[in-house]
C-alpha cells in the first residue's frame, strides 16, 4: 500500500429491511406451496409407474416375438410355412410375413448383416429404425452362443432403442440370419409424457384457482383481525368506544371468537376505567369536604383562645380520622381485585358465625340471634367473611332500635354456602336498594331522611361486602320490606369454584360492575 494513501474504513454490508408478508399471504403461500408439492408428487408417483409400466410391456412384447420365431422355427421343421426352408432367409420370411408392428416398433430380418425382409406396410414411416445402420449393426453383431436378451442402444436417429436379436440358422446352409424386433422407447413414452403435460397444464389451472379463491377466503376469515387492528389504533386513553363491527363476526371460527373476546375486553376496560374515574371524582369530592371544614377552622381559631384551640384540634383529628376510615375503605376496594386478596381455607359455618356473635354482641343493645346453622365444612376466607358480616350487622345496628332483633345464620344449598344478616329495622325502598351498594352511595337515614356527609361511615361498606363475596366468585342479594326490616345473604361456592347456585327466590342479585385488576 502506498505510504500516502490511508486505511479505508470497511463498513459491514446490511441487509436491507424488507416488509414482512402478512397473514393472508403467508397462509396462500402456505395452502399454494402445499398444494402444489401434493401435485408435484403424485404426478411424479404417476409418471414413474407409467414409465415403468411401459418398460415392463416393451420387455414383454420384445420377448414375445422371441417366441414368435421358435414357433415359426417348430412350424417349419413341419413343413408347415408354405416354403420350403433352404436357409435363413426362408424362416425370417415365414416369421415376418404375417407381422404388423405398432408405429413405434420395427421387425427386419438379416441375412450376413444385411436386411433381407422387412414387413409389408401401407403406411409410409418417418423414419424407420430398420432404416438405423447403427441399430442395424448391433443386432447383426449378436452371436449365435450368446443368450437371448433385451438391449437398449443409443444412436444418432434415435436416442432410445429397445431391441433383441435372435440369432437364425438353417442346417446345410453357411449363412447367419438374425430376426430383428426393436422398439423406439422415446416414441413409446409419448402418450405418458403428453398425459402428465395435461396433468400438469391442469394443475397450474388448479393452482390458479386455489390462489384466487383462497386470497378471497383468507381475506373474509381474516377481516376480523383486520379490523382488531384498526381498532386498536383507534382506541386512546380516554376513548375505549371503539368496537369491531359485529357484522363480521357472525360466523362460529376462532378468528370470529377472538374478535368477540377482544371486544368483551374493552367492554370490560371501558368499565373499569369509567368506574376508577367515578371513584376517583367521588372520593375526591369525598375528602374536599373534610379537608374544607379543617382548613376553615383552622383559619378561624383563636390563638390566643385554649379552648377554641382544643375545639378546633378535637374537630381537626375527628374529620382526619373520617379521611384516614375513607382512604383505608378505597385501598381495601382496590386490593379486592388481587388475586391474592382472599385466602380460602376449611371452616366450619357454625364456628364462623358463633364467632361473629361474639364480636358484634357488644357493639350495641339488640337481641342477638343465630337463627340457623351449620356444621359443614366449607372453604372461603373467615377473616374476609367476619369482615363482611360484621360490616352487614353494623348497617343494621344503625337502622334498628334498642332491643330490636338482629339475627345471623348460614346454610349450606348443595354446591353453595348461604350466610345472611336479618334485622328488623326501617328497610329499604325498592328504589334505593340498588344504589346502596354503588361506591359511595349511601340509604336514607333511620330518620328517613336524605343522607348526608355528617353521617358515619363514607358510603363504601356495602360495596366492600360486595367486593367479598366476588373474590369468592359469590354474590350478595338483598330481600328488604320498608317496615319490616332487611336480609343480606352472603351467596358463595363451598369450594371456591365460580359455579353458583341460583339466587334466593324474590331476592334481587346485586354483582360489582366489571372491572380489571
């Protein structure tokens, strides 16, 4: 390398990027690909048998005029072909008299190695193979001693001769004959090669058609991902509306079924995010409230004022402790989505339920029942479950009065455990039964009057209930008669299976609105 000129850098050659084919022309090229190996095999199966078959009945018919000319030879020791036989050429013309061969064979008889007979024919050939000096020489050249047997030659006119040569002597007689039978093997492979042409003519038409029908069908069956596509690029985070038109998913495939589940999922997204978006404007109208009363207090105390000052920080503590209760009761509803939120293990209901009694017996002055029972042992979690029943028992303190009854029971119905909480209160009208299970949502007061935000309790503890008995894929019905009093059951699989029974008779079945984890 001259000292003047520097290295070069070599930059390593790249390959460039090629769009990748898509699922409707990888599976044409499948199906086409496929289709034509199958034709490409069994018309190459088809023409090796053909072929094979034309060889064997070359082989044969050759062999035959063999014994073509041992009969003549038989008949003539009889006298019995009309001449008489004085030498070779005698018994080649008895034996090639009467022979018509087919278009594409050839029967001559020499005589010292040149062509004494041939067949008579009406029909002028091309080019006859008796007229092949080549073939003519190998046949003249078979000596008497050597076996009888098929030969194939290759010659300028012909590419392809099939042929014996049978060795023809007459006793007294110097002369050396030969009986010729040969066969143009090319020209008897002709209709083979013409059908599979025609095989294979078809086939491209076959393969056309498949291609053609086949990209019309893959581009109906595969439409509904198309548009899974399209909808996905659609979607945004704040609009999950969009949905793959049902019209292209009527039929009963998988692709059909994906696009059906794709569709479920943002239903359930759209859920999900529209109830994380009202939970999060209702708890944050939820805390503004309490956060106003401090902060207004707080900007009105006195100082210099101790008892202002201990009023204010009693008011102060009390509305955190409402918002610590609030933030506690939205983390729980948060977590009741986890897998791991409940914890199945055997319990036995009776044991369950005696314990609730004792735990609730002292939260306030009413007649504490079992009112039924059980002994079976079924498999949820009884820390969740008293949470459940304990927050049901203290809705009903708050809508009961001194001494009313407050009863608890549990029973098991074949594949489900049934526990419930029955008071004689106030009850609730028809149409606040379904609001107060909604995140905040809150029933009239035991005044009967609205609710208000004073209250206790943030509107959540029945939808917390509810959040329970889903995590045990079970569900919470209500049966309530203003007047009369209400019953909340607790609907769940004894085995933590998500096969339910049916729910109680006259009582409404109140489910979470769907959301993911």
């Amino acid at each position: 390398m001259p000292a003047d000129r520097k290295p070069r850098r070599r930059v390593p050659w790249r390959r460039r990027s090629r769009r990748p084919l898509s699922v409707r022309a990888r599976i044409l090229t499948a199906v086409l690909v496929t289709t034509a190996l199958g034709m490409i095999g069994a018309g190459g199966a088809s023409y090796l048998i053909a072929r094979d078959q034309t060889l064997d009945s070359i082989r044969s018919s050759l062999l035959q005029e063999n014994e073509e000319i041992n009969t003549v030879a038989v008949l003539a020791g009889r006298g019995e072909t009309g001449r008489t036989i004085k030498g070779p050429g005698d018994l080649l013309w008895a034996a090639i008299k009467s022979s018509v061969p087919d278009p594409n064979e050839a029967i001559f008889g020499l005589v010292n190695g040149q062509i004494e007979w041939v067949p008579s024919s009406d029909e002028p050939s091309q080019k006859s193979l008796e007229d092949d000096l080549e073939l003519v020489a190998a046949a003249a050249a078979v000596k008497p001693d050597e076996p009888i047997r098929l030969q194939r030659i290759s010659t300028a006119g012909h590419p392809d001769i099939a042929f014996i040569s049978v060795p023809v002597q007459v006793k007294g007689s110097p002369d050396l004959g030969h009986y010729v039978a040969a066969v143009d093997v090319r020209l008897a492979f002709e209709p083979v090669v013409r059908t599979h042409l025609t095989y294979a003519a078809v086939c491209l038409v076959a393969l056309l058609a498949i291609g053609i029908v086949g990209h019309q069908v893959a581009g109906r069956l595969l439409s509904p991902l198309r548009s899974l596509r399209q909808t996905a690029q659609r979607i945004t985070e704040t609009d999950l509306s969009d949905r793959i038109p049902e019209d292209q998913l009527a039929s009963r495939d998988e692709v059909a079924d994906l696009g059906r589940t794709m569709n479920a999922m943002l239903d359930r997204l759209s859920a999900s995010f529209d109830n994380q978006r009202q939970m999060l404007d209702d708890a944050g109208h939820e805390l503004k409230t309490p956060i106003t009363i401090v902060r207004g207090h707080l900007e009105l105390v006195d100082p210099t004022d101790p008892s202002d000052v201990v009023e204010t920080r009693d008011l102060a503590i009390e509305e955190l402790d409402r918002m610590q209760r609030l933030v506690d009761e939205i983390l729980m509803l948060a977590k009741a989505r986890r897998p791991d939120f409940v914890r199945p293990e055997p319990v036995v209901v009776a044991d369950l339920l005696a314990g609730v009694v004792d735990k609730v017996a002292t939260l306030g002055d009413r007649h504490w029942l079992v009112e039924a029972s059980a002994d079976e042992v079924v498999h949820l979690d009884p820390q969740r479950i008293t949470q459940a029943l304990i927050q049901l028992v203290a809705n009903a303190l708050r809508f009961t009065d001194t001494g009313a009854v407050i009863a608890v029971g549990g029973r098991v119905y074949g594949p489900e455990v049934r526990l419930w909480v029955r008071d004689e209160g106030v009850g609730i009208a028809p149409e606040d039964q379904r609001r107060i299970f909604e995140r905040f949502g809150r029933g009239p007061n035991p005044s009967g009057t609205e609710p208000n935000r004073s209250d206790d309790g943030a509107g959540l503890g029945l939808a917390i209930v509810e959040a329970i008995a889903v995590a045990h894929h079970g569900r919470v019905t209500l049966a309530s008669q203003v007047g009369a009093g209400s019953t909340f059951t607790l609907c769940l699989p004894t085995l933590g299976s998500a096969t339910l029974g049916s729910p109680t008779p006259g009582s409404p079945t109140l489910g979470l609105p769907k959301e993911t984890a």
